[in-house]
C-alpha cells in the first residue's frame, strides 16, 4: 500500500531531506510541495492526500492552527525544530513529532506508524452508531482477563501484558509489547473496566499500563520497549498519584 505525501515546511533544506528520506522508503510517494500553509489548504482542495509532514512556524498560518482549518485530515507528522509544540500537537492527534535535525531511522519508525494507522484505517472503515451504543457483550473472563473483539473475534488477554490502549476514532488500539489488536470501542469504555490501581489515563487517546513505564521526560513517557506516548498536562497528577502507590 503506497502512501501519497505532502511536504509543508517553509524551509527548502527541510524539503531536501524529507525527499531524500522519502525515496528511501517504498511505501512512500511524494505528490507535492509547499512552503507555506496556504498553498497546502489550496493544493489540499484539488489533490487527495494520506501523510502531511508539517513543520509549525511559517508565516501567515502557522502548521497547529492550519490543522486546526482541516475539517478532514491526513494523517499528520509534525516535523519541528522546536520541542516545545509536541503536547499541544499530540493533543490535535497527529501521528508523530520529528524534531530538527532528525535521523532517517528516526524518520522510518515514524512513517511505520502512519502506515500502520493508514492501514487500519482503509482496512476496518468507520464503525456504525449501532455497533458503538450496543456492543456485543464480551465472554465472562477470570480475574485479570479481558477479552477484546478484534477481526469477528474475541481474543483472550491477560491484564498484565496489555502495555497500552490507544484511541483511533471509533477504534482502540490495545497494544502488546510486540503487537496490537483493533477493537470497535471508545477509550472511555475501557477506562471504566481497566482495574484503576494499574491502568491510568495519561493522554484523551491515551491508558497506560504503569508495570511498563521505564522513565518520564517533561512531557514524554518513555516505555521499558523504548515507545514513547504524551504525557496530557490535565492527566499529570492522575500519573504521579498511581506511581507513587
């Protein structure tokens, strides 16, 4: 599956690297470019689009608030020099900050992501009302299971191994060390089952499991598998509280 890419970044060396990661990876097509946000609100109207890499300051219309205009938007991965935007982007959902200067294999785990996201998101479709107001009832679990409805399934997991939920839309991602499953559910309905002394909400598209924090930097939480998830500024007492019980 090929992903069809628009570069939007006010500096011309951005362009330079950003191409050169691109032809790098086969599952990537760059369609155009533009250098002002502008230009890609207009390139926008009359191109389909699946990944925007978007720096955030440039004149005119800065890339927060011209993803703010976006009634539907691509996927997005922010491409910054300045790490002070990365919780108000993540809050808007992009799908990854890359900081200035970033690596191609820093570059590659990002676009992985957004293909992956990309994938899900052509593959399962958007999910009726009646499937999300009336969920079919999951199996009876033992203590420290949960059943999760995944591909016309109910896939059996113990608590202890789920290492995250991430929200997709109408979806949830509940992601393994090594692997995740899609449910049709919202993150708030996990919340009110997820035993609350081990899972926290740490972000709206965002539950932790707190066995798997290794460390937390300013805003980043960093996992012992090296995943690093937004720390929400409304949900940092919320974290402390359950780390420090």
């Amino acid at each position: 599956m090929s992903m069809r890419c628009l570069i939007v970044d006010d500096e011309p060396l951005a362009h330079d690297v950003i191409l050169k990661y691109i032809s790098d990876v086969s599952f990537l097509a760059n369609i155009g470019q533009c250098y002002r946000a502008t230009e890609a609100l207009e390139f926008l109207s009359k191109n389909t689009v699946d990944l925007i890499f978007l720096d955030i300051r440039m004149p005119k219309l800065n890339g927060l608030d011209f993803l703010r205009t976006l009634q539907q938007r691509p996927l997005i991965i922010i491409t910054s020099a300045y790490e002070e935007h990365a919780l108000e982007s993540f809050d808007l959902d992009v799908c990854d900050y890359l900081l200035k200067p970033f690596r191609f294999e820093r570059f590659l785990k990002a676009v992985n992501r957004a293909l992956a996201e990309h994938t899900l998101k052509s593959s399962a479709g958007i999910a009726t009302a009646s499937t999300l107001s009336n969920p079919v009832p999951n199996p009876v679990t033992e203590p420290g299971q949960i059943y999760i409805k995944s591909d016309k399934k109910f896939v059996l997991l113990r608590l202890d191994e789920i290492c995250y939920l991430e929200s997709l839309g109408n979806y949830v991602k509940v992601w393994e060390e090594q692997r995740f499953l899609l449910t049709p559910r919202t993150l708030s309905s996990f919340e009110s089952q997820l035993p609350a002394e081990n899972f926290v909400r740490i972000h709206k598209s965002y539950i932790l499991n707190k066995k798997f924090v290794h460390y937390i930097e300013g805003n980043t939480i960093y996992l012992k598998n090296a995943t690093q998830l937004p720390l929400g500024k409304n949900y940092k007492h919320l974290l402390k509280q359950l780390l420090q019980g």
